[in-house]
C-alpha cells in the first residue's frame, strides 16, 4: 500500500477523494463504460471490492454496483452537508470509495455509487 505522501504525489484527484473525502466529476471516470468480466479493487490498497457482474448504468454518472464482495467496504452514516447519506470506505484501508443508497434497480435495492478514481478494474478476474 502507498503511502499518502506518494498517493497525493502521483494521483493529487485520488488523494483528494480517497483521503480527503472528495467526489470526482460524474461522467469523468474511465470505468464508467466498463462492461468486461472481472473485478474491481480499491486504488489505494488493491483489496477486491465488487465483481463486474454487479455493476449497472444508474445514470448517475459514476459507477455502479448493486453489490459490494461480502467485507469489503465499511459503510458509516454520513450527516455532512445538511444531507443524510451513507458512506462507503474500503474495510482494509479505510479510503473513501463514495456512497450507498437504498435505490437500485435491481433485487439488492442498493446503489453502491462510487468514484472511478478510488478503483483499479482487474480484467482477469472473474
């Protein structure tokens, strides 16, 4: 795992959500259009989080899953900016990926909506 000093170093952007709780742009991550078998893993750490297979187009502009590989993430109640949301953060490193919300389309009903900058796509997986 890298430390701060060499994430904010080599990617300032996934220093900035990861580490200080940021959002990237929607519409802005290369996994977005992603539709390959495989996984993707925390940025930061490498830690597997979700399987190809549960990633859907919600139309929000960041990627989406309607389920997270079982530990994985960490979710904490998040009360900032006068909304109520539910944080997701990586259970091994403690970064932040972005929020769950109880709206999915799909039988889960969750819509694990999260920042392309915090995941690393692993094609190889399956």
């Amino acid at each position: 795992m890298k430390s701060d000093d060499e994430i904010k170093k080599e990617n300032p952007e996934l220093y900035k959500v990861a580490r200080e709780g940021g959002t990237e742009a929607p519409f802005t991550s290369e996994l977005l259009k992603v539709k390959d078998d495989g996984s993707f893993a925390c940025a930061v750490c490498g830690q597997k989080l979700f399987m190809s297979d549960a990633k859907f187009d919600s139309g929000t502009g960041w990627p989406s899953f309607d389920k997270a590989i079982e530990g994985s993430v960490k979710e904490i109640i998040d009360d900032s900016f006068g909304m109520h949301r539910t944080e997701t953060v990586c259970s091994n490193c403690g970064s932040h990926l972005g929020h769950v919300f109880n709206d999915g389309p799909t039988n889960t009903g969750k819509r694990y909506c999260m920042n392309g900058v915090c995941l690393e796509f692993n094609k190889e997986d399956k």
